[in-house]
C-alpha cells in the first residue's frame, strides 16, 4: 500500500512537499522520480502524486492523478477517554486511531491520576492530535480524527450521540449487536467510573457493557471496546 501524506488541500495538477513531511518522503523514505504516493486533505479527498523532481533532500514535487473522495465512514465512532497517566495516554490515542475511531474527547474524570490545568489542556489536546495524525497517516487513513476539547462534566456531551456505550466491569450485559450511526464510547480511568458520573451517563441515555471477565488498563481498553464496536458495523462487515 503506497505511503499516506496529509496535506491541507489537494490542489488539481501539481504538488510541491517540503518540511518535515519533504524530508522525510526524501531522506527517511528515499522516493525517487516515477515512485508514487497518495495524498490525502484528511477530510476525504485523495489523490495518487507521482514523483516528478527530486529538488533536495526536503524538497519534492509530484504530477497528482486519480483524484477521489471517500464518504466519512459509518457508523462514526467516538470514544470519551479518561486521562490515562503520562505519555501512556499518547500509546492509547495511537492504538484507537489505527483501529478506526473517529473522534477523541479527553476526559477529567473524577478518579483520574493526571489534571489537566489551562496549560495542559492545550498542549495535551495539541499532543493527542499530533499522535492521532501520525497514527492516521501510518493506517492510511484519508478521514483523519479529531480529539476535541478536554471534557470536564460529562453533561458537555449532551444531544451530541445517537447511542452511548459506557463500558464498565459491573456491567450485566455486553455490547449491543445494534450499533447506531453515531456512537460514543465511555472509557473511564483506572480507578473506574464514580456512581455519581455513572448516574450522568445513565441520564444521557448512556448504557453499561462489558467484554468478558477481564478488566483492561484504561489506555487499553479504548482500542479494545472499539474493535468489539467494529466487530458489529458494517464497517467490519457486518450490520
């Protein structure tokens, strides 16, 4: 599969790549004249660029063709995650972008280790979006996600989703075979979800779910709760 850029429009005939993305297709990847790419405005539109000049080691136009644009895939999947500690929360943003999530909410749950304060809230929303990118571009990706503002209260989300799916280890019942169109998923911190902030979920239309007897990490438990969310659309090939 041909190595995925993003770019921030496509333009009809001609493409020149320079920065870090020039260098790394020019140094890191050694593209030459005739070699193909695919560039993406990672909003649907794609096109293939085929390497006309080599202009330095950062530097790189191509002659681009086969333009498309791609449908934003459905059903949208969201997931509401709790800070994990440290960098392990850059590890869950990259695993759940690679298997398909859409859109990320960073969430200051109650029982969270990690405060964002105003400082943090905007270099950690930075971070998490320049982890999803990467991870976008090495899934080949052409809908790229979002992670949107830090969330406080999970009431800020209200009459945003079609379904909620809170996944909790005293849950009774696993994921619904239904999957709707646009569908959030709950992943609470390591310390879990308080009564209280379960209670607002509930109000929400939120519903509790589990997958099998054993409690994931939370940094891991967004990519899991997601591909079993997949496993049920018509994304995965079903639904």
């Amino acid at each position: 599969m041909l190595h995925l850029f993003k770019v921030d429009s496509i333009p009809a005939s001609n493409l020149t790549l320079s920065g870090d993305a020039g260098r790394h297709a020019a140094a890191a990847l050694r593209l030459r004249v005739g070699e193909q790419v695919r560039f993406t405005d990672g909003v649907g539109h794609s096109a293939i660029g085929v390497v006309s000049e080599v202009v330095s080691k950062s530097e790189l136009k191509f002659e681009l063709n086969d333009h498309n644009f791609h449908p934003q895939p459905t059903p949208k999947i969201s997931v509401l995650q709790a800070l994990p500690k440290g960098d392990r929360a850059l590890d869950a943003v990259e695993l759940m972008v690679e298997v398909g999530v859409d859109e990320i909410y960073p969430w200051q749950a109650a029982r969270c280790i990690s405060n964002w304060n105003e400082d943090k809230k905007i270099t950690g929303v930075k971070k998490w979006q320049q982890t999803a990118d990467a991870a976008a571009a090495q899934a080949r990706r052409v809908w790229f996600p979002v992670v949107q503002d830090l969330i406080n209260n999970v009431s800020e989300l209200a009459g945003k989703f079609d379904q909620i799916i809170v996944m909790h280890e005293e849950a009774l019942t696993a994921i619904p075979n239904q999957i709707a169109a646009n569908v959030l998923i709950v992943i609470g911190p390591e310390g879990s979800i308080t009564d209280s902030e379960r209670e607002q979920l509930q109000k929400l239309g939120g519903i509790e779910a589990r997958m099998g007897e054993s409690i994931l990490r939370s940094r891991h438990a967004g990519i899991a709760a997601a591909a079993a969310v997949l496993a049920k659309s018509r994304r995965w090939g079903n639904g």
